[in-house]
C-alpha cells in the first residue's frame, strides 16, 4: 500500500440508522445536559469527522506501519505526518464531542462521541491511541484531581497541548498490577519522589505535544503489599509551572521502544522513572492508597476505547472486502461454473465470499449496535443523575454489564473477522497493497491489553454479573425477555426470536451453573476455566438480540423505501436471519458444554503437557 | 528477536509415540520398497532433523523474516545465512529421505518424511518453501516427464543443485486456472516459444542454486478455452544443454517480489515469460492439453506440504508458549488468589492459560496424528501395489479423501493456534522479541495458497466423496464405526466414544444432506454454501477419532510406565479428553445447523450488503 492512498470506508447510513433510528438518539438529543445537540448537529459531526479520517487519517495507517517510530537522543520520532495530523484533530474538535463544556468541550452525548472515535480509529488505529490516551489521562484528573490539577492539566490534554499516559504495568506486574514495585516517597514540599521501570507504555514518548503528563501507579513507602497500597501520580514528562508553563525536564528516561507485530506507529515504551532519583509526581487528588479505583476510572473508559478499536478495523475490513469484492472478477457465475468462456464474475457471485461478507456485516452491525446501546445508558444515566435515581441506577448498571462484552467480544471478532477479511481477497490480501493485513496485525493486540479477554471474563462473571445482587443482569435479561416476548409471533423474525429464546435460556442455565460453583469450593475452578466461554455466550445473546431488535425496527420504517434505501433496510434483515441461524444456536450448545464441567485442562499434571 | 536465537521446540517423544506406537512404523519398515528402513533408523533421522532444525535454520528464521529478500540487478537475494543453510540442507540429505533411490533418494517411508518436513517447516517455513517448491517440480517431472527430462531435471532438483517453481497464477487468473493467458507456440526444433505472466510464484527467483526450473501452465495456440487447454512447460530460467552444463540465460525476467504479511523470506514473485519473444519452453511427457492433471500431480503433494506448515507452525507456537508458561511468574497460586503476598505463580497455574494450552496440545497432536495416517495410508498404497489391488486401492482412496482435510484444518487451526500462542503470552507475545507472532503473521497464507480452503472444501464434497462410488468416504466411515464398536464400554473413554459416536452420525446426516442437495437443482447453492462447514465436520472426526485412537493405546502400552513417561501417556488422555469434551459436540450442533438450509448469504442482494 503506497503512502498517501486513502483505504477508510464505512457507510455512514449505516451509522446513522444505529444512532438515529435503533437507539433513537432524539430521546437525548436536545434535553440537559446535551440541550444543544440535535440530529442535524450530529450528522454534520459524523459527515465531517468521516472526511477527515479518509483524506487526513487514513492516507498515513500504510505509511506510519510501515515506517514505524524510532528513537532519536533518546525521544520518539512518531512517522511523517503524524504531527500535522495531530493539530489537524485538535483543531477540529474530533476529541471533545463528548467533553464538558468545563474542559472546552462541546458536552455531545457518548452515543455520538464512540461513533466519532470508531471513525478515527477505523482510518488509523497506531495514531488514535496518542490523543486516545491523552484523553483517557484528562478524564481521570478531571474526574479525581484536586482543583489545582484540574485546572493545569486536563484542558491542556483535552486540546493537544500536552499529551498524556496511563503507567501500569511492569516488567513484573502485568495482569497482576499489584505486584507493582514503583515506589514513591514523600519529598518536603509535598511533592513524590518516584522511582521504578514501567513498560509497555503505549504513547509513553512521542514528539506530537509539547509535553506528556504520565499517571503513574506507585506504591508509597510503608503502604500494604497488592492494589490496595497503590496511589496513582501525575508525573510530567517536563515539569510545569502552575501557570502551565514548562520548567525544564522530570527525571523520565525513556528506556527504549517495541517492536511489534502491528500498530507499529503507536510507541510503545519503556520509560525509567527516577533514574537520578530526582523524578517529581504530584499525588492526584491528594488521597494515598486509592490509586487502583482511580486508575479504573480510567479504566473502564480505555475498555470501551478497545471496544471501539475492534469495531473499527472489523468494519473498515468488511467494507474493503466488500468493494474489492464488486470489483474483482474470478471465475464463472454459479450457474454457469462448468464454460470457460462464460464472462468472469465479480467475486461477491460467489457463494463461499458471500458467506464471508454477510458474517462479516452481521457481526458488524451486531457489535456496534452494542457499543451504541451501551453510550445510550450512559448518556440517559448522565440525563437522570439527581432526577431518577432508579432509572439513573439501571442504566449505569447496564453500562457496568456490558462493558466487559464490548470490549472482549469487540476484540476477539475483529482479528478473526480482519482475518476472514484477508480470506476474501485471497492471495492480493496477504500482500501490503491492500489494508487487510495490516488490519489482522493491529487487531491482535486488542484482546490483550487494557486486561486481557479472560480478566473481561471474570470481571463478568466474578463482579458484574453479581452487582447489585445481581439485579444488571436480571435487568438485562428482562430486556432481552419483553423483545422475545413482543415479537415471538413475528411473521419475519418469528422463527429468529425462538432461536434468541433458546439462547436466552442457555445463558440462564450457566449462569445459574457459575452461581452454584461459587458456592462449592470444589467447583470454583470451573469459573475461570468457564468464564470465557460464558462472555461470549452473554455477547453473542447481546448482539443476537440487537441484530433482531435492528431488523424489526427496519422492516416498519422501511416498508415503503425503495433503491438505495429499501436495500439498506433489506441488509438489516439478512444480518439478523444470518446471526439467528449460524451463532444463536451455538450458544444453546455453549451451555450444554459448561454444563459437562469438564475440569480437563487443571485435571492434567504439569508434566504431561510435554517436554521442552 | 535478534538474529541467531534458536527459537525451534518439539517435543520428539510425542512425535515417536505418533510414529512407532500409534501408526506402526513397523508395519511398513523393513518391507519392501521400505526395506532399507527400520525404527532406528528413523529415530536416527528424526534426531539428526531436530538437531539441524533448531541449530541451523531456526536461527534464521527471525532474522530472515526481519531482513526479507530484495531484488538487486533483476534478481532476488535472499536473507542473509540462507544460502550456508541450503548447502548444508542437501549435504545432509533431509530432502530425500522420501525420494526414490532411482532418483538419488533415500528410498524411505512417507511416515517418515512428513514428520521430517514438519521440522523444517515449524523452524523456518519461509526457507523451507525454496526446497518444498524444488522437491515438488522434481517429483511432477519424474512423474510425467519424457525419459530425457526425467534423467536431465530430476536429481539436479532433488540435490540442491537447481531450484523448481510451479507457475499456475497469473492476475486473472488465481482460484480459476483455467482463464490462465499464457501462450505456447511450437518452434521448428519441437520446444514451445511461451509468452505471458505469472504471478504469486514462490521462490520465482532466488540465489540459493545456480538454476530455477519452472513448470509453467500455457495455452498451445488454438487450444480449447478452460483448464481442459492447458499444457505444462519446463522453462529454466537459465537454458542447459541436455548433460545439464548451463546455456545462458532463457528470457525469463523478474517482475517484482510482493511486500507480504509473513513468509517474508520467500520470495513471492513476478514472473514475465517472452517478453523478448524468446522464452523456451519444453512440453512435459511430450504431451499437448494435459498440464492440469500433470498439475494436479504436484497439487496433491503441495496440499500435503501445507498441511504439514500448518502443523509445524502451530506445534512450535505450542510448545514455545508452553515453555513461557512454564517459566513466566505472574499473579498468585489459583488457591491463593487474593493474597497479595503469596510467591508469584508460574502462568501455568493459572486456569485459562493451561485451558488455552491444552486446546493448542490437542489440536496439534490430532492434526499430526492425521498427517501421519494419511502418509501411512500412501506408504501401504505402494508397498501393496500389484500385490493386494483391492487394499491398495482402499489406501489410495483414504490418501485421496484426506488430502484437503490435513490442507484445510491443518492451516485453520494453525493461524487460529498461532494467535492463541500469542494471548499465553499476553502482550510479550506481540512484540517481536518472542516468535509467535511471526508464526502467527507466516501461517496466515496457509489457508489461501495451494487452493484454497473453499476450494479444498469444494474438493471434498464435490470430488472426494463421490469418488468410486463413494467407497473412501464410506470406508472412512467404517473405520471410524469399528472403533467405537470396539471401545463403546472402555472404561476410560466409554463416554467420550458415545461422543464420537453422536459426531459420526452428524457427519453422516451432513452428508446425506449434501447428496440430496446434489440432485435438486433448487438447492445446489446449499453444497458451496455449506462445503466448509462440511469439511470442517469431517476433520473434527478424524481429528477426535484419532486422539481417543491414540488414548486407548497409551493407556494400554504405558500401564506400567514411571515418571517421565508416565506423565507422558497421561498427557495422550487429557488430549482425546479435552477435544471429545470441547470439540466433538460441535460436529453434532454443526450437522443441525446444516439441516436448517440456511440460504441467507445468497438470498441478500448485491445492494443489501452496504454502499461502498
């Protein structure tokens, strides 16, 4: 893929029958605190945000993979463009759709901000993830800081002046965070010293602000061994005067960057925190020992943000296969598969491509219409805060429920969709003239970082599943369960809703499997050797349901479209008849297995896996 | 990953267990024409090929695939150490182990050969194709070829001394052959003047041997339009006199290489013939119009090849994450989980890692157990031939019926395992510094050359059952039916032999669907729609036959074992128990989804799938 060739596509009618038509973007639209957004505002939002990742975004994903970064006197060089692109994206104001109007933002509701992240992230994933984290850092500081450091830092991350980090993990302390080793200790002034080594950074370093401020998990002298004696610190990279002025360097050496199978273009760093034992971190909020729920205030957020990244590459994938498939002639018609000198058909005649694409768009469609629905709860719950506390409290457990799905399920199908991406070209997707490749790459990532799949998992069954007495997921099956039962006689989708019926029930049944386990300590191995089969069987309910859900709204107010927008509608229909017959049933089948307990993969000694 | 680490892991006990006590090598060693052959002397060979895997192309294999080939004055050079490897590759005979004596062969089983090629392959599957492709022209030609052409080509590119290519692709013509461009046309002197492009061809060009001889699919002018056209060339790509001394060079130019995804040490190339009008070209056997099923010869093995990547990819990622797993610390002891202060367990211990290893211990020891009975059946098809027709033909017919199930299965799981390799490593096994993304980035191809899958699918249900009158299939089926005859009430495996059993009997309804749909027009389009699904039915089968096959003989062989082998055995029943628990119920749920006749991905229209 040569520099410079814009390779982003979606088709925005899709999005905006999510936005507008499924989750009725009207019922926030134009209420407080988003009274002055409407459905104009918002079309012209995602119509621009579209021009600007195909001509601005996308022409530099080839480019910035294939260059990569590089570390120069000790600092990343991000690739050629990057940096105008930042100050392109900032000022354009594609990262405050969603910020309050306390930080400069334009205080839009999140279901129009994770379609406007989809965009960006869809044209250009390596670079996202800079003002992706950047934004992630000023939402924590302006969510837990104290006066002052809300005011110093968080517009200044939210504008592009600085950019900004969250500083996990370490060589020792990946998904088990706690065993962190930074340490952090009290100066006179009231300031931190901190010292330790932190990896895998991503954004830890790069030359697109004037400054990176790094949030950094350390442990406070004396403090208790695992998360709970954790604080979080503002760590700049160069240290500020109040007045946001830069005062000269922080002891932070960045110690080196990885080199990775995909989003090359994203740095990823190992930074050095006081190695000169002069590296100064301010106490964020001015609390010790909270750092860990503070940083999964962060958290949550950079969850959804991966969510967003799957989604955005699996539909970027499917609608370049979808056009290399119109395009590309192989073979005779099916009807004609035996005479060579039939004219050669486009690819998408094919039965097998066919197949592809529509699993492709179903899960698409599927996944987004989850992603959406979960902005919808928290916009409504941000609409009723102080008004409803009931309503407020279901809709921020559904946001709590389905955040592990996103995020998990989001990640999972985009590498094996990206994949079947590359299956569709064939051999021309395997080479690096077209993005499908670099998609699969990028992709992998997704499953691991921000937690992994399985950590998802059990947050799902271990946490989520049981909060508020378990009144999320009950809430969230009664929803599922008025859908079925409003539609169980459909002359459509009848037959469909049985099957989403018959999958509802698998989840009941092995989630009252996992509830029984819990309660037998002889059991209890079988949650996390079941946690991740369950989270896909709640998330192929999820977007089972949703793709049901979106077909029946496309059947009544299509009924008299006709071209263009009678085909759309038509594709919601095969979407959801797809999903119904070839996924459903897997998740009845699912809940027979959980239901076996097979205990095989703990039952096996160490030794027998082999000799290496 | 630097250069030089030796990243290449077996564990040659379960690859002796596959040859010796699951598949009889001595059924087959020491008989004619094996009778050179006995069990040490290939445990002497299997050694020999791990030693000179691991020591001398394992080290290349990052290196090379960092580095890539390039292209100076016309022609390829290949990564640096390759060409030390090539010499050393045929001074120690690991490619002719297999080879006929009559060509300077070895003269051994098949059985043997795979698992040799399985080594080379999982330590440098990019270098491994150069030989591959050599190996493979030689044994079409020693096939097909006149007397002179047999006696001047083969051993030279059996010995290293030239290299061979098959060139079928050209741009507009990948998956149908049969619109292929290139032209023949007779010269006076009997060689064929051959004009056109070839694309996609592996190892094309290259510096390891002082010749490339390609087998080139062309059209003789006035030639019937289809593959039914089509005659094989001989082209060197430099011109030698019939005692194989070099003429100089044929008119045969490099294009280009491609810029791929993985396999980045493979040339892939360009290929122009004639484009000087001067390109000579010799018709193989001497026989017009029957370059596909001269092809098809090679197409057969090639399928074989790929399967065996597919295999000795994903068992390298298998026993690399394996040994990570072993030796990474990270969180504590499942039974400790929530003390902070516990030692740091080993990720093994953790559930979902030994989940994730024992699905990837199991899908490799069933692929390489199919591997090893389709090469057994291939060794009894020659050591019967003209003694026992009917048994010959019996072997023939499962060698047949197997091919795109080791081809198709192997290669899916390969990548999907890969990328499973890579979550065990979590965010270690992105960077390059570890080899599974490479595997996961090389194995990824494997699914779409050599046909592709749906063409390997298409190859089952279209050809392969069918084939005299439907006896392989059946008699697949009788060999599977006799062993749950005879282990139904096994003690140990009883429960999972009814799993089996349920398997059997969903593949046998498949089945019977995919003939009812043959013969009624209305529902042809459910056979393409439904092939992989079909075959991947199929290979489950086998795949769950074959590991409860090999737990019944090693819990019968190791009752008595101690210690290191003791574990061993064990780890054979935890295989055949995981996948009978986990994988086999698919087979059943797939055989109902089939029966649903879901015909949505045809049914869509062009227009339904999205505005691109």
């Amino acid at each position: 893929m040569s520099a410079g060739i814009n390779t982003y596509k979606i088709d925005l009618r899709e999005v905006f029958f999510t936005l507008f038509e499924q989750f009725g973007f009207g019922q926030v639209a134009g209420q407080a605190p988003f009274d002055a957004w409407g459905s104009e505002e918002a079309k012209a939002v995602l119509n621009e945000t579209y021009r600007f990742s195909k001509d601005v975004l996308g022409p530099l994903n080839a480019s910035g993979d294939r260059e990569g970064c590089r570390v120069e006197n000790g600092s990343v060089i991000t690739p050629k463009g990057f940096k105008e692109a930042w100050t392109k994206l900032y000022e354009q104001g594609f990262k405050t759709v969603g910020v309050s109007p306390d930080h400069g933002g334009q205080g839009g509701p999140m279901m129009l901000q994770v379609l406007v992240e989809e965009m960006l992230s869809g044209a250009n994933s390596a670079f996202n993830m800079y003002p992706g984290l950047a934004f992630g850092a000023a939402e924590l500081t302006a969510e837990c800081g104290t006066p002052e450091q809300k005011k110093l830092y968080v517009e200044r991350m939210l504008n592009g002046t600085w950019g900004g980090t969250m500083c996990l993990t370490e060589p020792q302390a990946g998904s088990d965070v706690g065993a962190a080793k930074t340490t952090a200790r009290k100066n006179a002034d009231g300031t931190y010293n901190i010292r330790g080594t932190k990896i895998f950074i991503s954004g830890g370093d790069h030359d697109l602000a004037e400054n990176v401020i790094h949030l950094v998990l350390a442990r406070i002298e004396g403090a208790v061994p695992g998360t709970k004696g954790l604080s979080l610190f503002i760590v700049p990279k160069i240290r500020v005067k109040p007045d946001g002025s830069l005062l000269g360097p922080n002891d932070v050496t960045l110690g080196s960057i990885e080199h990775k199978m995909g989003i090359r273009a994203s740095a990823t760093c190992v930074l050095n925190f006081g190695e000169n034992d002069a590296c100064v971190g301010e106490l964020v909020g001015g609390i010790e020992n909270v750092g860990m729920s503070q940083m999964f205030k962060m958290m949550n957020g950079a969850r959804i943000a991966v969510g967003i990244q799957g989604l955005a590459l699996a539909s970027a994938a499917y609608f370049n296969a979808l056009e290399y498939a119109k395009d590309r002639k192989q073979g005779a018609p099916m009807n004609k598969w035996k005479d060579p000198t039939a004219p050669r058909a486009a690819i998408i005649e094919h039965a097998d491509v066919r197949r592809m694409l529509l699993e492709m768009k179903a899960h698409v469609e599927g996944i987004r219409a989850l992603l959406v629905k979960l902005a919808m709860h928290t916009d409504k719950a941000h609409m009723l805060a102080g008004k409803d506390d009931e309503q407020a409290a279901y809709h921020r457990g559904q946001v709590e429920l389905l955040t592990p799905l996103v995020k998990s399920y989001g990640s999972d199908q985009s590498f094996r969709l990206c994949a079947q991406a590359i299956q569709v070209y064939g051999g021309a997707g395997y080479c690096q003239d077209y993005p499908v490749e670099q998609y699969t790459r990028d992709s992998k990532i997704f499953s691991i970082y921000e937690g992994t799949n399985h950590i998802q998992a059990m947050d799902l069954v271990g946490r989520k599943m049981g909060q508020a007495g378990g009144a999320h997921f009950q809430q969230f099956m009664a929803d599922v369960g008025a859908f079925i039962d409003a539609h169980r006689e459909h002359k459509t989708y009848g037959e469909a809703v049985k099957q989403l019926a018959a999958a509802q029930e698998g989840v009941m049944a092995s989630a009252m499997a996992v509830l029984g386990w819990s309660q037998e300590p002889a059991k209890m191995t079988l949650i996390p050797l079941s946690a991740n089969r369950f989270l896909n069987m709640m998330s192929e309910l999820a977007v089972g349901w949703l793709l049901l859900d979106a077909a029946v709204i496309a059947e009544r107010v299509g009924a008299s479209a006709t071209g263009d927008e009678k085909a759309f509608y038509e594709g919601k229909k095969w979407s959801a008849l797809w999903y119904a017959r070839n996924v459903l049933p897997n998740v009845e089948q699912a809940a027979r297995m959980m239901a076996t307990e097979d205990t095989s993969s703990v039952d096996i000694s160490l030794e027998a896996f082999g000799a290496v």
